[in-house]
C-alpha cells in the first residue's frame, strides 16, 4: 500500500493546550491529527475509522485512558494506543503494568524528547500497517481459493450418479479448500464407462492448478470423443503428453484408468502409479485380487520418453455382485495422531470396507460408503489428514421391478418433478394404491423442494443430486432419501411431538418456514435420519394399510 502521510493520529487530552503543542508538531512532522477533548468524542471518531494510532492522556476525568481502551478493544483489538503521563511508576502507581496488560499499548512520559515520541509513533504505526496488511493479504488469498475451489467444484462430475447400469458415488474433501486429486468419468459406449482418478504431485495451490488444468484438458478430450474412443494405457499417454508438454519440471500425477463394463463383468484398467482398485463383492465384503502379475507403469508426467503399453493393463473378469473402489493415498494416509506416523493399518482399511459393504441393504446404501467409510475412520481417530483424500465406489445398478433407483439433479424444478413423476409411475405398476401414491408425491416434493430451497446455496445447487431408492419393506413402501445438504435439526424420534402440534404452533405464529418436516412426518408412518461427513440420509416409511 501507498501511504500520503506518516499516518492518521487521535490525539485525546482534556487540557487545550496539550491538544494544540502536541498536534502542532506532529502536523510539522507529516501526521494528520484530530484532537478531542473527551473519551465520547475519541470513540465516535475511531469508530468511523481509518486512524493508525492513538495518543492518549492516563487521566481523564470521570473515565481514565485504560476504562477508554477497554471500550476501544471491543471493536479494535489491535489499533496501537500510546499512554502520555507525566505520572511515575510507582509500588502503588503501577502504571507500567497496566500499560503493558495490552500487546498493543504503549507508554512515553509527557516530557519526552520530540525524537523519541515520533519514534515510538512511527514503530506503532508500522507495525499496526504490516499487521492490516498482512490481514488484507490473507483475505485476499482466501478469497481467491475459494474462487479456485468453485472453479474446481464445477469441473468435477456429480459427486453421485445412479441410472440403469451403473452407479458411483464419490467423497472427495481438499486438505485445505482447494486439491490436487481430480475424479471424472464418461460413457464409452452403452455398457463400458471410463473412470480416471489422478492424485496430482505436491500440494496446495499449486497441485490445484495442475489439477485445473488437467481436468480442462479430460473435458475438451471427451467432447471430441477422444477419452471414449480410448483404451485405458491410450488415455494414460495422453495425460502423460499433457503433463509433460504443459507442466514439465512442475508436477506428475499418479492415477488410474479404469473401463469397466458390468453387463460383461469385465474391468480393464491402467494402474500408473496409483493405488491399486479394490475389488469386493457385495454379498460378503470379500476383497478379490484383480492384479496378481502386478501389472502396472510409473506416474503419468514423470519421466521423458515413457510409453504406457496394452501389455501393462489389467484385465479381469468380475463377478455378478463386484464393486469396485478407487482411492488417493490422502485417504489411507490418514492418521491418529498429529505427527502424521500412525495410519491405518491396510488389512484394518481393508476389514472397515468390507463391513460396511456387508452392512449395505441396497444401491444407495453402498453408494454411501465412502461417506460412511470416512464417518467410521474419524470416530476411530484417525482425522490429521496429510493429503487430499478421495474415495469413489463403483458398481452395477440394481434397480429392476421391485427396486427403484435413480439420482437427479437438484439444479432444475423441473428435473425433481421429472424424478417424482417416475417414482409414482413405478409405484403404480407394482399396485400400490392410489392413496399410497399420492401420498408418495407429496412426500418426494416436501422433501427435495425442501433441500432446493433450504439445504443448499445456488452455487451447490448447480452440481448437487439426490439420490432416490424405493422398494417394499413387508406391507409398506421404504424410500431412502440422500443428499448433501444442510444438516438436519429436527426431532425424528418417537418421542418428538406429533406433527399436528408443530404445524398448530407454526399456524398461530404464522410461521414461512419450517413446516415441510413437519408435514413428511404426518405423511409417513416413520421416518429415520442418518448424517455421515456431510451426506444425509432419511428412512421414510409409508404406511401401505392406514
């Protein structure tokens, strides 16, 4: 910053000519001076702001100088203030005390040399401005990465996608707002989807930016059909072309490729230097070995000359319930302690999936794992993060005729009504009554108009889905509702007032808000709700027979 003079000064001392000597020689010395008479007068003029410093005398009056910095920490903790006194310190006096209690007051004697007055003042000043600009500085880098991390944000794909053959869901969480893990995926062809998840070198801003510009990169390929026409080692020696081209002696990124087609239960993938995709089966946990010949190449942008070979990908035959999970090392680097040395040990990671792969009652249950996988991990302590951390799981749809799956984006109105329109179509053809659907869609549209408008901000809204699983539960309907949302605050237990009650008392208060909760329980014979690392999960159970 440019500054016109030596700084803006408040001078406060009850005597006139005090006022008028110093504020005399100051103005000599290139300060701008304002000087009051009382405390009320200081404070209404530091609360306009814009001053560096503040001379004040100790006594004044019915309020002394240290009754009038108490008032003036309230609204600036750091504006320097400098004590005058021709007062000595004394065994009863203790006026050095007093002064010192405050990092950012200082003392000189009334009778001071000009010289060292202007001294202590200009080293007030100076440091009171490095300290403002330090401040503005790192506002200003915090602006400008959470820009960066909305620019990020709208590169990633859904963070959750669910239609007819193939589902993932994705946790992906930056070490410090913005990351260099990035996650797409593209449809190559009815039944194959390719899957990339790169952990680009370094960290902070600069691995996001390569990150950025990596993803911008995967985008224009894949709208030219480049990425789907491509076989996993062809993809990996396109990014490694990029990286090398654009970002050479910058960074590298480990990763993988992955194309798999569930319809064939067939997975081909390029593993370069990455970690190695698990493979688990859905009925049991179990963690099956898709690489025993260690197949593999170095990270992509590493090293000049390097050729990604169809010899090195994996090719495997999956079975009928497999999921399949990619991850950054950030996820498994995690650690209990803040030293970053005591990880979780891989046959715990390894265990910790497999439970909670076994625990899954359907498609969107097992979509949540990565969310609850990180739920579970911090419960056990391990939550000093040392990289980006990213957990994608992949799987076979299993939405058929007596299950209904399907995600939708929140961004438009009309793509919930679109949602809402199909799950009802659904019920009807399993022969649900008339009342039971009714009852279904205006359950559907409480709900999700009620993270439209309440659970998310426009800039969420324009990436975010909600995940939608019906399916019969004994003589009801179970809809299994999950979102990103805001956290809920309601009381959904059996003992929570019945909803009659909250929406009598919402209607004597004339109440805009709030109500929509309160009608999903009068809708529902039960409802449930789960909150794992930022995902919701509701349980609504409609009653069949009433």
């Amino acid at each position: 910053m440019i500054y016109e003079n030596e700084g803006r000064v408040l001078l406060l001392d009850d005597e006139r000519l005090v006022r008028f000597t110093i504020s005399a020689w100051l103005k000599a010395s290139h300060f701008e001076v304002t000087a009051v008479a009382s405390a009320e007068e200081a404070l209404a003029e530091l609360k306009k702001g814009g001053y560096d410093a503040v001379l004040s005398d100790v006594m004044l009056g019915v309020v002394d100088g240290f009754m009038f910095r108490d008032t003036v920490r309230g609204f600036n903790k750091n504006i320097p203030i400098i004590f005058l006194t021709a007062l000595v310190n004394s065994p009863t006096n203790r006026l050095l005390e007093k002064v010192t209690a405050d990092v950012n007051s200082y003392y000189a004697a009334k009778n001071s040399r000009r010289e060292y007055l202007l001294g202590r003042l200009r080293q007030a000043i100076a440091a009171y401005r490095a300290e403002r600009e330090s401040t503005a500085l790192k506002s200003a880098m915090v602006k400008n990465l959470n820009i960066a991390a909305r620019v990020q944000n709208a590169l990633l794909p859904q963070i959750m996608r669910y239609d007819a053959n193939v589902f993932y869901s994705v946790f992906w969480r930056p070490q410090a707002v913005v990351s260099g893990d990035l996650f797409c995926w593209f449809p190559q062809s009815d039944d194959s989807v390719v899957f990339i998840l790169g952990d680009i070198a370094g960290h902070g801003t600069p691995a996001a930016l390569a990150m950025t510009a990596v993803m911008a990169h995967l985008k224009s390929l894949s709208e030219s059909g480049g990425v789907r026409a491509h076989k996993p080692h062809q993809i990996c020696q396109e990014i490694d072309g990029y990286l090398r081209s654009n970002l050479r002696d910058i960074t590298y990124m480990a990763g993988t490729v992955v194309v798999v087609n569930f319809r064939k239960r067939l997975v081909r993938y390029m593993n370069a230097g990455g970690l190695e995709p698990l493979c688990v089966r859905r009925s049991d946990g179990a963690y099956l070995e898709l690489n025993p010949e260690k197949r593999g190449g170095v990270p992509m942008g590493l090293v000049d000359g390097t050729v990604y070979s169809e010899d090195d990908v994996v090719e495997a035959d999956l079975p009928e319930d497999a999921l399949l999970c990619l991850y950054s090392d950030g996820f498994v680097d995690l650690t209990t302690d803040l030293q970053g040395e005591n990880r979780m040990p891989r046959d715990m990671f390894l265990e910790v999936v497999g439970e909670l792969v076994r625990g899954a009652s359907g498609t969107s249950d097992i979509g949540s794992i990565p969310y609850r996988l990180a739920s579970v991990m911090k419960d056990m302590g391990y939550v000093h993060a040392q990289d980006d951390e990213t957990f994608c799981i992949i799987g076979a749809s299993l939405a058929n005729e007596a299950r209904f799956v399907s995600s939708v984006p929140l961004k438009e109105a009309q793509s919930v009504n679109e949602l809402i329109d199909r799950a009802s179509q659904w019920a009807l053809a399993r022969e649900y009554s008339d009342d039971v659907v009714a009852r279904l869609e205006l359950l559907l549209s409480e709900h999700l108009e009620n993270i439209r408008k309440h659970g998310l901000d426009d800039d969420e809204l324009s990436r975010e889905v909600a995940v939608l699983e019906m399916r019969p539960a004994g003589d009801n309907l179970e809809i299994l509702a999950w979102d990103r949302g805001e956290a809920y605050e309601g009381d959904f237990s059996e003992f929570a007032p019945h909803p009659d009650l909250t929406l009598d008392v919402q209607n004597d208060n004339m109440a805009t808000s709030g109500r929509g909760l309160a009608i999903v329980r009068k809708i529902c014979r039960r409802v449930s709700y789960d909150r794992f690392e930022g995902l919701n999960k509701f349980t609504f159970t409609l009653g069949v027979w009433e």
